[in-house]
C-alpha cells in the first residue's frame, strides 16, 4: 500500500472518530438540555402551586386561637395605633355636601316616577323607560337577543348594554318603533356575538315621569319627616350625619392605624378564605345553571387575582390586628352574650348552635365577637363637633 493511500485511509479513521465524537457529544448535551428543562418545569410547579397559586381555605378558624386571636401573634409588635381616647369628628366632615343632597333627592324622585304610556316626553340620558327589542345578525334572530314581548325596564346610560344601544334610543319617544346598529365587542364572551355587526328592533313602551321636589309634593309623601322642601333637605342631611356617626369612631381608627408589618403566614389563610369563598359563589352559580369557567368569573389574569386576593386579605388583617391590640389594651373579655350574639348572628338558633360551633370553629366565632365588642367600644368615644 503507498503512503499516500494509507495517509488517506488515516484522514478518514480520523474523520469518522470526530463523527462519533460530535454524535456522542451532541447527544450528551441534548440530554443535558432536557434534564434542565424538565427540573425548570419542576421548579416552576413548586413556585407556582406553592408562592403564586393561593390554596384555598375552607375553615374559618384556620390561623386563628381557641380565643378568638390570631395565632402566635402579638398585635401591638405588628400595629401602631391612634389615640382613641376622644375621637371627634367635625360636623362639616360627616355632612352630605349640597351635590350629594340634590343626588340623594334624584334617586328619591326617580323612586316615586310615575310609569306613563301617554307622555310625550323626548327621551334623555338618566330617563327610566320600558321598552321591548329584537336583537337580528345578517337578518335573523339571535338567542336571547330578545325581550320577547315581555318589555322590559332600563335606565338609559345604567343599564350597561353595548356600546352605542342606549345612546341610540335617546332622542325618541313613548310609541316609536325604529331600529340602531351596534357592534359587539371583540370580546364579548359569546363566539357567535364575538365583533359581530346587529340590528336591533327598538319599541319604546312607555317612560317613568320624574315628579318635581314642591312643598306641595314633600307634604304629600314626608309629611311624616318635613313640611317643606327646605325641610326634607335638612332631614336628609341630617340622618347621613347619624349614620356617619354609627360607625365613625371605629372608621377612625382603622384610617389612623400604621400598619409595621404583617404575619404572612396570617395573611396567605385570609387569601384562602377568600378564594374559597369565590369559588363557592362559582359553584352556586353552576348549580343555578349559569356555566362559566374560572376566568370568566375572576374576570382577570391569574396574577391579577392573586394581587387583589392579598390586597383585599391585608385590609382585613390590618382591621384585625387593631381589633386585637385594642381588645388586649383594654382588658377586654368575651362574655357569654356576646358570643351567643354571633352564633345567631350565623344563623345559629339554641337547637343549631352547636352544629354553628362545628362549622365555625370556636375561634373564629370569638374572633367576630372581639371585633363587635371593639367596634361597639370604638363608635362610642366618638363626639359630634359643631363649629
């Protein structure tokens, strides 16, 4: 054999070797990328099932003692609160403003309208109407786009149909038939409704008449509270600053409270017990007959929710811990009565109360017990100031 056909046969020995390296080496590296992948994908269940996903929390006394605390906490190293010795509050800050009045008075006004087929009245944005339609695409009928001859009651600008519906029927009046266009939104919820282009069929049925604020018309209906409509204006003020009052001093507190730091672990199970709670109402509604999927309900993203679950579970834990650390301040106790008073509140009659024990949990019942005697406590240091 010459030297160059064996130099020959070398560079391919040598080829074929680095071939086999290369084959080995990639599947090595192959296997190595699967191996990290599939323990990222571990990595991301854990992270997930157990930091991002709140697990949801059906005992009510999860996280908190036999006496109604919360478990291994001392309230005062986690809240500084206000000095509520005398709580005052200011006349003009507990009043309606003279807006809130005329508001108040509208909604007043528009329960006492009087429905009428006959008025003549050109409708506007905020008019109370009955009126009946027929929901059409590429000129058929679609499913319950209709009122079916029932008719049916709305508040142009509140009853929160598509856009453009309410807006359309504006501008008409009691007796007319016509028809608007809409478009549903990309979104709507309903592949067939999904951006689609419908006609409706508009008969206006009849309007609710919104009488005018006269002395004559406050005799009438408040003779029993006002003569006059300066009167009847007075007393509605007058009854908001009473019920400001009911609950201003323990509002007080809770605004007047530094929160230093919250017991995590307190308030992932109140982020629990919400959940929980959601999807119990998910389920009611599925046993009603209403289908809807779990987005559908929470309406967010799943990173949404879990940031209102928390913010929603740390109000709560804040009003808690103030709870607490005024119930420890004050040498308070539990009395009997009071908490009966919370297992009747639960619906817990002599012969269930038990059962309401059972469901509750003894801790938790005492937790609203301490919360009533405290917000009781509260409201009453609270002083109407009139300057």
């Amino acid at each position: 054999m010459s030297s160059q056909k064996r130099e020959l046969q070398r560079i391919k020995r040598e080829k074929a070797i680095r071939k086999q390296k290369m084959k080995k080496t990639l599947k090595i590296s192959l296997a190595c990328l699967a191996g990290i992948l599939f323990l990222a994908g571990i990595v991301y269940w854990i992270v997930y099932e157990t930091v991002i996903v709140t697990k949801s929390v059906d005992d009510y006394s999860k996280g908190i003692a036999a006496d109604g605390k919360i478990e291994g906490v001392v309230a005062t190293e986690y809240v500084t609160l206000p000095d509520y010795s005398k709580i005052e509050a200011k006349y003009e800050d507990v009043r309606m403003t003279e807006e809130e009045v005329d508001a108040k008075i509208e909604a007043e006004l528009l329960n006492k309208a009087v429905y009428s087929t006959e008025s003549d009245k050109v409708l506007e944005m905020g008019d109370k109407i009955n009126l009946d339609y027929v929901g059409f695409i590429d000129g058929i009928a679609f499913e319950n786009g209709s009122t079916e001859g029932n008719g049916t009651d709305i508040t142009l600008g509140q009853a929160g149909y598509i856009d453009d519906f309410e807006e359309q029927i504006a501008g008409h009046k009691v007796g007319e038939s016509f028809e608007i266009n809409v478009t549903f939104p990309e979104d709507y919820g309903k592949e067939e409704l999904n951006g689609k282009e419908a006609v409706f069929s508009i008969t206006i049925n009849g309007v609710y008449e919104i009488p005018e604020l006269t002395d004559a018309f406050v005799k009438e209906n408040y003779s029993d509270i006002a003569s006059t409509v300066a009167e009847y204006r007075q007393h509605l003020i007058d009854e908001e600053v009473v019920n400001e009052m009911l609950n201003y001093g323990y509002t007080y507190v809770y605004n007047n409270t530094t929160i230093n730091e919250y017991p995590d672990s307190y308030v992932k199970v109140v982020m629990g017990r919400e959940k929980y709670s959601d999807e119990q109402t998910l389920e009611y509604y599925a046993q009603m007959g209403l289908q809807m999927t779990w987005k559908d309900f929470i309406g967010m993203s799943d990173s949404e929710y879990e940031a209102e679950l928390r913010l929603n579970a740390e109000d709560k834990v804040k009003s808690q811990l103030m709870i607490q650390a005024i119930f420890e301040a004050e040498n308070m106790t539990i009395t009997d009565e009071a908490y009966n008073a919370v297992i009747a509140e639960l619906g817990g009659s002599d012969e269930l109360s038990n059962q309401i024990v059972e469901e509750y949990g003894e801790g938790y019942i005492r937790q609203e017990a301490m919360k009533d005697l405290v917000e009781e406590f509260l409201n009453s240091k609270a002083v109407l100031i009139k300057e």
